[in-house]
C-alpha cells in the first residue's frame, strides 16, 4: 500500500511488535553484545546486518534514517552529527585528493567555507557556477577529474531555486551524480529525486527538527546512478576496499546501497560524526508534525513578503513563492505546495536601518538559526556569511542589507504587527 507523505511522517521508519515500544526506542548505548566472536566477525566483515558499535550505526538512528529516507523517496539513508557533516560525507565519500566538483555559488556559507576552504586544503578543487548561469557556462565548469555537481534546493539565505532538472541533465551528460541539498523545502514541499538528483542532504537542525533542539544532518541515496556504468570515476565503490575486508560495495550492496554503506563503513568509521540516539529521537518528534508545520511556517512566509513588498520602508523581498520574484516560475515547477518561511529583505538606508530595525523586534528573536517554530532573524553579512569578502557575497547572492527573515509557526497577524512596530523605529 502507497502511504501519503503526512502518513510516513508520522508512522514511517518503525513499526512496533506485539508488546514492543510504540514510539521509536532510544536505545543509549555504545556497544552491543554478542555470544561468539565468530558472529561479531560477520558483522565486521559486512555479511551479516546488525550493530556493533554505534559510531557506525544504531537502531534508533536507523530507524529515523529510514523514515527520511522514505519522505524522500530513496533507498538508503544515514544520519550525520550535522548538516555540514551530511554535505562533507555527501561530497567526500566520492571525491578526494585531485579530484574536482561543481557546486552551485548560491549556497549556505558554511557550506561555501566547507568546499572553498577546509576541502580545498585536502586537495579536491571546487568551482562555483551561478545557479542562473547559461548551460555553456554549466558545461564549461566540468574537467575531466569531475566527480561532482552540488546546490541547494532553495539557496540559504539568498533564496534562489536551484533548476534541478537542468543541473542533474548537465552531471548525467559528464558521468556524475547530482547531489541536492534540500533542508529548505523539506520533502514536503520538494523531492529532488523526482527531478533527477542522485544524493540528497538536509541539515535536520532546521524544519525537520522544527524547535532547535538538536543539531543534526542526513544523506539519503536515490538508488539510481550507476555508478559501474562509470566505473572508473568512482573505484572507491566499484573495486575492492582494502580498509574494509576488501569489500566491494557496488557488488554487495548494489546500485541501492553501496554509497551509504561505503560512507557509513569508511566515512563514519573515520570521522565518527554520529548523530546521537538521544537527537535522532527529538529529530523523529519533529518529524511527526512536519507536514503540518511546514504549511504554516509557508503561509506565513508567504503573507509576510506581501507585507514588506508592500512597506515603503522595505527596499527589496526576496522570497520564491511571491508573485513576481525572479525565482517564482522556477518555484511554481519544483515548489508547487510552497517554498519554506524564510524571507530575505532589505530595509531602506542599508546596514545602519536594517540594524535598527532588528533590535526593535519583539516576537522575532536575533538567532543564528533558521526553520523554527519561533521566528527569528539574521543579518548574515554580519554572521553566518562573514567570512566571505564582497564579492563572494555577490555571488552567493547576498547583499550587506539582506536581512533573512525565518517566519515560525506562530499567528500571521502577531508576526506582521511586530515587523510593523519595528519598521516604524526606522
């Protein structure tokens, strides 16, 4: 039976047995017991499925994995300490030491440090393309060592649509899969497979936890890029792992699970960014409600950008959904249900007014963070994205006025009242 996405919400990933916890078990330990050595070897050696360690996996983490994975429509899924640890994962378990990627400049910025600077010092060279570019600039930024295309659903905080359909067509002409981050719209709201991405990531901190109670992030497979077909661009998955018993994983695990299964057998075995049971079981609470937050949080969203497009105060809005926004026929393709309750703006006299402006909110708390119950505001020039100069700032599509706006679940009319009280401190 096909389940609806508000169904798998709420009861994929677990199903109880007779007698058996009814919600997902949070099971808090590091090791697992076992009677023989012989069968822990199994374990070890990948021919038997079961835990052992939860550095590598744990059955809470796998059960909430498994519903995400679901949500997206994948095969196999795996959560992460992070978002940015997702995307590290995502992009590492594939490219390394020589190798190059293609991302997208309209990106979070501490993704954009993540590639620009702490993967370029491990030798895997990135090259940003503007979402908007031509598909002879797309075409163009490929090299021969290319193992990669990576962007955003919706760009964070500059709010472009990334035309997926179109990045995924350029990476399947140059051999290599399209990875999407998607945490913006949630799978409620945008399924990247359906569009022909490969890989997806979510930093689950934001809308899938919903209340800012736990930092977290997921890789989900869609099980369909070929990665034999291409043999020799990916040999970390289609010959033998010597680190790993000598494990094949395109063999063993299939097309369906060789990429999470090699990230989860290398990558988590390495780095050890495992999210904790005790998260992954917030991670699941907020999962429960998703579906019907992410329609308030796009209500508001949307209500509070006709507000400001309106204000004499407000020099430019940005948001997907908003009639007339340069991402709005992109959005009504990929986001037909809505985009998310993040809205980017600036307030007329720049850096000083949009400063004033903040501290005058009331409900809107100054947060570094976004895709919460509670709305809260940034003004990233001065936070999350400070560590880019000028004009990696104008090409990740951010401005020094940009304010970013992340509308919560709460009453459409309190939210507009308190942007309005504040505007008029202007």
């Amino acid at each position: 039976m096909s389940e609806s996405i508000s169904t798998v919400c709420v009861q994929g990933g677990y199903t109880p047995g007779n007698g058996e916890p009814r919600q997902i078990p949070i099971i808090q330990s590091t090791t697992f017991k076992y009677d023989t050595s012989e069968h822990m070897g199994k374990l070890f050696d990948l021919e038997e499925s079961g835990y052992f360690y939860t550095r590598l996996q744990n059955p809470t983490n796998d059960h909430v994995a498994a519903k995400i994975c679901e949500l997206e429509g994948g095969t196999a899924a795996m959560l992460t300490s992070s978002g940015q640890a997702a995307n590290f994962f995502a992009v590492f378990n594939i490219a390394s030491a020589g190798d190059h990627v293609v991302s997208s400049s309209s990106i979070y910025g501490g993704t954009y440090n993540l590639f620009a600077v702490t993967m370029k010092r491990m030798g895997i060279e990135f090259t940003f393309v503007s979402p908007d570019c031509t598909d002879d600039e797309l075409a163009a930024a490929f090299q021969p060592n290319t193992k990669a295309v990576f962007g955003e659903t919706i760009a964070n905080p500059a709010l472009s649509v990334l035309d997926i359909e179109r990045f995924a067509s350029a990476a399947h002409e140059h051999g290599v899969p399209l990875i999407v981050d998607n945490t913006f719209p949630t799978p409620i709201n945008c399924r990247p497979f359906e569009w022909g991405a490969d890989i997806v990531t979510h930093s689950t901190t934001k809308y899938m936890d919903g209340h800012g109670v736990g930092v977290g992030g997921c890789i989900v497979d869609s099980g369909t890029f070929d990665w034999c077909a291409h043999a020799d661009k990916f040999p970390g998955l289609t010959t033998p792992d010597d680190s790993y018993h000598g494990v094949t994983y395109t063999e063993r695990f299939g097309l369906e699970g060789a990429f999470i299964t090699k990230a989860t057998a290398q990558l988590m075995r390495d780095f050890g960014a495992i999210q904790a049971p005790q998260n992954a079981f917030y991670l699941n609470l907020g999962l429960e409600s998703l579906h019907l937050r992410m329609a308030q949080h796009c209500k508001n969203g949307l209500a509070m950008a006709e507000y400001l497009k309106a204000h004499p105060k407000i020099a430019w809005v940005r948001y997907p959904s908003l009639e007339g926004d340069e991402y709005s026929e992109q959005a009504k393709k990929y986001l037909p249900n809505g985009s998310c309750g993040v809205v980017s703006f600036g307030v007329v006299g720049g850096r000083a007014a949009a400063e004033t402006f903040m501290k005058n909110l009331k409900l809107a708390q100054i947060a570094t963070h976004v895709a919460d119950a509670r709305t809260c505001v940034l003004h990233p020039a001065n936070a999350t994205h400070r560590q880019m100069n000028d004009a990696e700032l104008a090409a990740a599509g951010i401005s020094p006025d940009l304010i970013r706006l992340s509308c919560g679940i709460e009453g459409t009319e309190d939210l507009i009242a308190d942007v309005e009280q504040a505007l008029a401190c202007v």
